[in-house]
C-alpha cells in the first residue's frame, strides 16, 4: 500500500473538486528523480544521464610506471574506498565523504585524480585544508540560453 501511495504521490496529481476529481499523470520533468522506479527496489531512482539503478563511488590507490619499469610488487594498486549510492546522488557531494573516510582509516590520498564533477572549487579548497590535492579538469562553458525569435 505504502508504495502504491508513494508512486501515485510522485507521479501523479488530483484536479478538480468534489465529484470532477480526475487524476492526472505529471510530465517527466516534474517527476523527482529520487522518485519510485521500481516497487521490488524502493530505494532505486533515476538520473537522466545514469539511467535507473544506482551508482558506486570508488577511490584506488596506483603508481604509474614507464613501459620498461617493473612494477613493485610490494605496492599493490587497491582500491580504498567503496560507496553505494541511488542514481541521483551528485558526483561533487561524493568526494568530502571519501576523503573523510579514507583520513579515517590511514589510507587517504595525498594527490586525488578525478573527473571534473568531482573538482569543483569548493571541493578542491576543503580537500586542500585536509591535506589532499585534487587534480580534475575544469568543467566546459555552461549552455548559454539560446534566444528565440519570441524574445
């Protein structure tokens, strides 16, 4: 019952009064993408460009080594930190989290190498005052609004 409630809360809407109540299906763009996807998985939801599900953030440790170097083999690559989260979750919230956790346990980064969602200037000054370098590239122009002859 609960999720019958919840998916006719989040995708629905009621209009009229009295006995010219109709339900009405929102448009996709007004549905929350933390919404119901699934009623087997209710903590599932949806990211337009993840799609359904969920998504992980993960840190590993590596060493970069030329083509004729051997690899030393008392130095792993390992991966130091895992976290499972709904499809809508924002990649910049992810990085403090992991860092924090990784401080936690001995294993943090000194240099931390990500994709440029995860290196936004209030990232990378919080990562600083803990003691880590985040090196990601900067994130392209944003869309200007295109102006349309209505304008």
């Amino acid at each position: 019952y609960h999720l019958l409630e919840r998916v006719l809360s989040e995708q629905c809407r009621v209009t009229g009064k009295g006995t010219d109540k109709k339900i009405e299906i929102k448009k996709a763009k007004e549905v929350p993408s933390n919404s119901l996807q699934n009623p087997s998985d209710s903590d599932a939801t949806y990211d337009g460009y993840k799609g359904t599900g969920y998504q992980i953030q993960m840190m590993e440790t590596y060493k970069e080594i030329d083509k004729d170097e051997k690899p030393d083999k008392s130095k792993p690559n390992l991966i130091t930190y895992v976290d499972v989260e709904p499809a809508h979750e924002q990649d910049c919230d992810a990085i403090q989290p992991a860092i924090d956790d990784t401080q936690f346990r001995g294993c943090a980064p000194d240099e931390l190498q990500c994709d440029a969602k995860y290196g936004s200037d209030e990232n990378v000054q919080k990562a600083k005052e803990k003691g880590v370098t985040i090196i990601a590239p900067t994130m392209g122009p944003k869309e200007s609004p295109k102006v349309a002859l209505k304008d």
